[in-house]
C-alpha cells in the first residue's frame, strides 16, 4: 500500500479498528455539537506525518486548521516546553510576571507592521482576543459600533459569533445574538456577475463601501472595522488590495480602529509574517493566534499603544492567558517563522501547491470551478459546473473522504462547504507535499468519475 519511500503507509482501512473504536467513545462521552472533521483518533505525529492509533501514517494537509506552520512536534518547540515545564508551569499574569510572557510581546511589537509605539496583550484563543480588540476599540473612540463583512469567521463566543458570517454551521439556534454589528459585503471575485471584470467588479466594491457607511451604519457610531485579510472559514478569498486601502482610508477619515484578524491567515501561512503585509496596508491593531504558538493555546493583539492602553487597569487578562508554557512555545515558533529563509520556503510550497491544484483544475473543469488563496494558504472550490458556479457540498465531502482514505488528511471550508481547503505544515518536504498531491489528485479524479457514472 506504499513504496520503500513513501511517507504514506497505510497497514488498515481509513479509518481503522482503533480509530473507529475511539471515536465511539468520543461520541459517546463528549456532546454532538463538537465538530468532527475525520473518523481517525492520532496517537503521533511529527512534521507533517501523522500516525493513527491503528499504525497508519498519513500526510496533514490541514495542519491543524492553520495552528502547525511549524509542523506537528518540531523538536525546538518540544524541548522548549520541557524546559519550560521543570521551571515554571502556571503562575498567572494577573498574580505576577514572568520573562517569557513580556519576551512574546516584545516580539510581537518588534515584528507586526506601523511605525509607532505598539504594545501587545496576550490571551488564549483567537476569539477572546478578538473580543479584546472590540473592547479595545470602543473604549477607545467612545462608539459602540463594529464592521465585519461577509464570509467572516471570528470565533464561537457570543459576540464573536455574531461576527461570524456562516449562519447554519456556526449560530443556527443560538441567538439572540450580539447587537451593533454590522455586515458589508466582500469582494468574491470568483462568482463575480457574468460580464464584470474582476477589475470593474472591486472598483464598485470601493464604491459600496462608502455607500454602506450611509445606508448600513453612519461611521460617526463605528468603533471598529474587523477584516480578514484572506477570509478563513468564508474559503480562502484575499481581500483585494486596493479596497483594502480603501478601507484604510474610511477609517482615517473617520477615526475608526482598523483591525487585521490574522489568527488563521497569519505567522507565514501566506508566505508573509502576515497576510496584511502583500497590500501595504498598516492596521491599527492585529490579531494573531494558531500558528503563533506552534499549536499550542496562545493568541495575541498588537497595536497602537495609545488605544492598546485605552482599558483601565484590570479590565484586560485571564487566568491562563499568556501561560508560560504557551509563551516559551512561542518564542521558538516566532523565531522560525519570522525568518527569511522560512518565509522564502512558504513562498515556494504556495508555488509547488498551486501549481498542482491548477494541474487537477485543467483535469476535471466542470468540478473544479477555482484555485485561490494566497502562498501556501489555498483552497479548490468545487462546483456543479462551471458556468452556474453552484458549490456542490456532496462531492467536496466526499473528496476529503477519498483523501483520508488513500492516507491523506484535508477538509472543508467556503461559504457554502464546497472548498476543499490546504492549511499543510510548512516544515514539509517537497516529497511529501508531492506524494500528498498525487493522492488529492487521484482523490478528485474517483469523485469525476463517480459523476460522469451516475449521469
């Protein structure tokens, strides 16, 4: 089931005895509403090879969703942790400081974009610092008032939830929701209205944002304007990068915080440190998590220092936000992925990546309808047929299955559920990405084929 060389072995059925024997206690135990994207339990993994409990290796092209740009269990970030643990385990910030946690933020305000004095506040997952920066900015400008845009993904907090955009997957049943969010529009070139070029169709969305500053929310009552650089769970569409200046530009003219969520597009994933950084565009304050902290439960804002100090003393922090172990976690990942030389490798696995989506796009046209993202931060969005462009979900679920079955492990995103998306550790050989590819490949080809059958 695999060469001498392959990176792949697979000993059992995906998923396997094992497998499936755990993840029927997990469904047993654990409440249904838990998200389970695969049927396999991991007992290993190391780079992007993950090992299941039944002794099969497959290769992670979901990284993680995002949080293993260094890959799974690099050997710096472990002994870092072991290191960590024999010294100091928990201490809270709140209670006292410790070097790690003041070392991550002044990486932090060494690293994100603005020539101006930054200062960092360290929390545990993408959401709550994504509540910080809402929280942050209405103290700041004295306006209740907050922008998101369609296709968003901010987290599954109440109020992040009501900035999320994807209503049945992510808050069907669960308001009444957070109130003063208001939605804008974001440029899907893709299923841009037939005739208008990509071109036309970001000049009228300059255009709309002016005007849903009037018909949507007066800007005197925006506190801020929260924006995706590349959408995550909305299917990995960049946002373009003269609206975004646009956009810069409103929330000049009308003091409103610009803030960049970098938590899945950020810390190299787009071959950048982050995505913000391919427009130019410097936000007031940036959001980072996942791949910060090599997986580990860390996320960040940085900004400005004046409205990073807007909150009074104590009104900012948590328990374990900017544990030391998370912190010294950290550290390592920032080190590698800052670097050129890391950078420059991201750059080309996007290269390799795109390349071969493109390949199994001029392969199967009427099912791949598109190729997109940015780097190695890519997604195919599969569509009925080409010229309608609607999502077919049936088909992209079974494409992840067919990987999963043949040893490689992908999932969903989009809108509507119809993107197979590539979040890949960018610690993997150009071996192992090949290998990956040709099994995806094969993968989308099984499902073709199941169509042109069932014609």
């Amino acid at each position: 089931m695999s060469s001498p060389a392959s990176s792949i072995h697979l000993v059992t059925d995906i998923p396997g005895p094992r497998s499936l024997e755990i993840v029927a206690r997990r469904e047993a135990a654990t409440a249904q509403g838990v998200a389970k994207l695969t049927p396999i339990a991991v007992e290993r993994a190391e780079g992007a090879v993950v090992t299941d409990v039944d002794g099969n290796r497959l290769l992670d092209l979901a990284g993680g969703i995002g949080a293993l740009a260094v890959g799974h269990c690099p050997p710096k970030v472990v002994a870092a942790l072991r290191e960590q643990a024999e010294r100091l385990v928990h201490m809270c910030a709140i209670v006292a400081s410790y070097e790690p946690y003041v070392e991550v933020a002044e990486r932090l305000n060494a690293l994100t974009p603005g020539d101006f004095p930054k200062k960092t506040v360290l929390t545990n997952t993408g959401a709550e610092a994504v509540e910080t920066t809402v929280n942050l900015a209405r103290v700041h400008t004295g306006r209740q008032g907050v922008v998101v845009f369609e296709g968003a993904y901010h987290g599954r907090t109440n109020l992040t939830m009501s900035m999320t955009s994807k209503f049945g997957l992510f808050k069907k049943g669960f308001g009444p929701f957070t109130p003063e969010v208001y939605r804008f529009p974001f440029p899907d070139s893709y299923r841009r209205p037939e005739g208008l070029s990509e071109e036309d169709l970001v000049d009228w969305h300059i255009g709309r944002l002016e005007h849903c500053f009037t018909a949507i929310v007066d800007p005197s009552h925006v506190a801020a304007v929260v924006i995706e650089p590349v959408l995550g769970e909305g299917g990995f569409h960049p946002a373009p990068f003269a609206w975004l200046k646009r956009l810069r530009e409103l929330c000049d003219t009308h003091g409103i915080v610009f803030v960049a969520d970098e938590v899945q597009c950020g810390f190299g994933r787009t071959g950048r440190l982050l995505a913000i950084e391919h427009s130019g565009v410097v936000p007031d304050l940036v959001i980072t998590g996942k791949s910060l902290a090599a997986g580990m439960p860390l996320a960040a804002v940085t900004g400005r220092a004046d409205l990073m100090d807007a909150a009074h003393p104590g009104g900012l922090g948590g328990t374990y936000s900017g544990n030391p172990l998370a912190c010294a976690a950290a550290l390592v990942a920032i080190e590698e992925i800052s670097s050129p030389a890391f950078l420059a490798r991201a750059r080309d696995l996007g290269n390799q990546l795109r390349t071969s989506l493109e390949k199994i796009q001029a392969q199967h046209p009427d099912l791949v309808g598109d190729v997109r993202g940015l780097g190695p931060m890519l997604v195919i969005d599969l569509v009925r047929d080409p010229r309608s462009k609607a999502p077919t979900m049936e088909e992209t679920a079974a494409v992840t299955v067919e990987a999963l079955g043949r040893g490689v492990i992908t999932i969903r995103a989009g809108l509507y559920s119809n993107c197979v998306r590539f979040l890949p550790p960018l610690s993997i050989t150009d071996a192992q990405l090949a290998e990956a590819m040709q099994h995806v490949s094969a993968s989308v080809s099984a499902v073709a084929a199941a169509r042109k059958g069932s014609a």
